[in-house]
C-alpha cells in the first residue's frame, strides 16, 4: 500500500461525534388558558407578564456518525441549511408561542414555548435530516436545557454562584503533613474562592406547562440550601459539616449533592449532577444517577468530537 493511498484512508470508517452552534432571537410568554390570573401568576411568576419577553437562545447540535473517505462524518453546507431551515430561520425574531403549532395553547394538546419543550421540538424537526445524539439549548448563560430524543425526558440545569474561604487540612495531622498534601492550600489562614455551581434536573416535561419542574421553586430551592447558607464563609469554622470534612471542591461537591437531592425529589424532579467551578482550573463533578465509572467513561466518550 502506498503512503498517499494510506493517508487518505486515515480515519474512514471510524466513529466520531461533531458539533454546530446555531443562534436565534425569540420571545415568549408563559400563560395559560385554563386558569385564573392569580394561578398563572402564581405558576409563571415575571414569565406569565403581558405580552412575554425574549431571550438570545443558543442551540448546540451534535451529531454522530462515521467519517467518510473525505474526513468528514456529515457535509457541514448540509447540516449549515438544515438548521437555518428548521430551526433559526422559523424561530428568529419570533413569538414562540405563535410559531409551531405545537404551542398554540387554546388546542388540549398545546404546550408552553419552555426551553425543555423547545428543545424536544427542535429534535423532533431535525432528526430526519441530522443523526442527532444530542440538543443543547441554552435560554441564557445561567439557564440550559439538554435532550437525547427519550420522548418527554430532559435534563434542565441552573447556574449559580457563591463566595467562600476554606482551608484544606486534616487535624489529626501536623501542619507539614498537610502542607504535603494540600500544599498552599493549607496555610492556616485559608483563602477563598468565587464559586460556580451547576445544578441539572432531570425529569419527564409536562404535555401542558412544558416544564420538567416548577422553574422558581427549583431556584429558591438551590438559593435557601446552598447559596444562603454557604456565601460569603469560611467553611471550615461557619458550616458544621465542614468542622470534621476537609472542605476539598469534591466534598463541597458532594455536601451539596447530597442536601438538595430530596427536596428536589419533592417538587417532581431527580437531581442528576452537580458541577462545582472552584477556578478556572479546578471543578469537581458528581453523577447522581449512574456509577463513577459509567460518568468516568462518558467524559472519556466526550473528548472524542470535533467543534465545528
């Protein structure tokens, strides 16, 4: 075989996932017809104000498939087209509640233009064109919505953030000993640091508000048990748990799984990961609803893609 015949068979017929970046303009608003002022006001809060507001959504599609004898796994021209036409160029600039018909919301079958329910849409337009492994939806940077075609299951996430100090050191240990293992990190005084953390729920979208859950319990959920109680800390001497835990981003990671996993349970969703931001170079993440291993060879399959 010759080096030139070699090299453009390089990658053909190997698996591979890549990914395109859409953008589009759109406002909505959350009401619905069937109940009373007070009740959507009640459900939707600010959403349900007359005539809705807007948003810059973000949409990441990634696709999978084989790399062909030219090195790509789809033509990008193609993929380019398929969204403008499905998706940015219907949505942009848009009501959505005016769009598609699945949001016309005086049908039985209507749903709210929610991120969740947008997403699941967007997949449902897109997947006979694109071989879709996955839609990511972003309503802001704080706010996102992930769905892998399981019908009326997604995942929602929030971010949020909060200031703390920590020091990291074992007691039953001298301060060299520490020193040794946590370095710096183990100075006597401490430091601190601007956390970010990620809270994803999953859970089924309802046929009506297209929400997975009740959006601003949800966030007061994460704000009275996790951002009240740990801003502006140190948590080693202020957070009775971290009095006998080595406050490492793991454990914080870990603590905070652990306290908001049932009252999230109780407003109809599961928590399923927890991702806390320490530094720009340090962050720790916790699966709730799968091994470490099986998270541990998801991250692997994640490095495998090409951003396009």
């Amino acid at each position: 075989m010759s080096l030139t015949h070699s090299k453009s068979k390089h990658g053909e017929g190997r698996e591979c996932v890549i990914t395109r970046r859409a953008c589009f303009s759109s406002s909505h608003r959350y009401w619905l017809p069937e109940k009373s002022p007070k009740e959507n006001i009640a459900l939707f809060g600010k959403c349900s104000i007359a005539p809705g507001h807007g948003h810059n959504y973000e949409l990441v599609v990634s696709m999978g498939g084989e790399l062909d004898a030219y090195g790509m796994v789809l033509n990008l021209s193609d993929v380019k087209h398929s969204i403008k036409d499905k998706v940015t160029e219907p949505l942009d600039f848009r009501f959505l509640n005016d769009v598609w018909p699945e949001f016309d919301i005086t049908q039985e079958k209507g749903i709210l233009p929610t991120t969740e329910a947008l997403v699941s849409i967007i997949w449902n337009r897109l997947k006979d064109d694109l071989p879709l492994t996955s839609l990511r939806l972003y309503e802001s940077p704080t706010l996102w919505a992930d769905y892998y075609g399981k019908k009326m299951e997604a995942l929602l996430t929030i971010q949020t953030h909060f200031n703390a100090a920590h020091r990291l050191a074992k007691d039953d240990i001298s301060l060299s000993e520490n020193k040794k293992i946590y370095g710096k990190c183990a100075r006597v005084n401490g430091h601190g640091h601007n956390y970010f953390l990620d809270v994803t729920v999953r859970g089924e979208i309802d046929p009506r508000t297209g929400m997975i859950c009740d959006l601003p319990s949800l966030q007061k959920i994460i704000n009275d048990f996790v951002v009240e109680p740990l801003d502006h800390t140190f948590l080693n001497k202020d957070i009775e748990y971290f009095k006998t835990c080595v406050p490492t981003c793991e454990n914080i990671a870990l603590y905070i799984s652990d306290i908001l996993s049932d009252p999230i349970k109780k407003i109809g969703a599961n928590l399923n990961k927890i991702k806390l931001q320490e530094s720009p170079n340090n962050a720790a993440e916790i699966y709730l609803e799968q091994s470490n291993s099986n998270s541990l060879q998801i991250n692997l399959e994640k490095k495998i893609f090409t951003q396009v």
